[in-house]
C-alpha cells in the first residue's frame, strides 16, 4: 500500500514519470522505501527547504499508523 502511494504522488509531481523507481525493503517493524527520479526531477520531489518531501513523509505516516509498521522514506540522488 506505502510503496504504490508513494509510486502514484511522486509520478503526479515529476516530468519523467517512467523513470520513478521506488524499492521497498522489509523489516520486522520498519519498512524502507527508497525512492529514485530522473536527475531533474529531484528538486521537484524535494521541493523548496524539504516541504515537498516531508508532506510525503507525512502521508507515509498516517498510512504506516494504521498499519501498525513504520515506513522510512530515502530520496536516493
């Protein structure tokens, strides 16, 4: 459920949205999600002083809640 949210808002934001690659690595109590956009594309994700990156972080959050497991989001350059 995280890794498709997080597939679908960032495709919304970015210009490429073919070379969106999110990753999701399991743990026992924390997920990792790592995410990777076209070069130009990363200020876009990242947006003005991280806001951007931490509404999804946020979102990621509310969802993982309900899921009773934590989701770490990684931006990868």
């Amino acid at each position: 459920m995280q890794k498709e949210l997080v597939e679908y808002i960032t495709k919304s934001l970015v210009d490429n949205p073919d070379d969106v690659n999110v990753r999701e690595i399991e743990g026992e109590q924390t997920s990792v999600l790592e995410l990777s956009v076209a070069k130009e594309d990363l200020g876009k994700v990242i947006g003005k002083q991280g806001r951007t990156a931490r509404a999804i972080r946020t979102l990621l959050g509310a969802v993982s809640a309900k899921a009773r497991k934590r989701v770490v989001l990684e931006i990868l350059e």
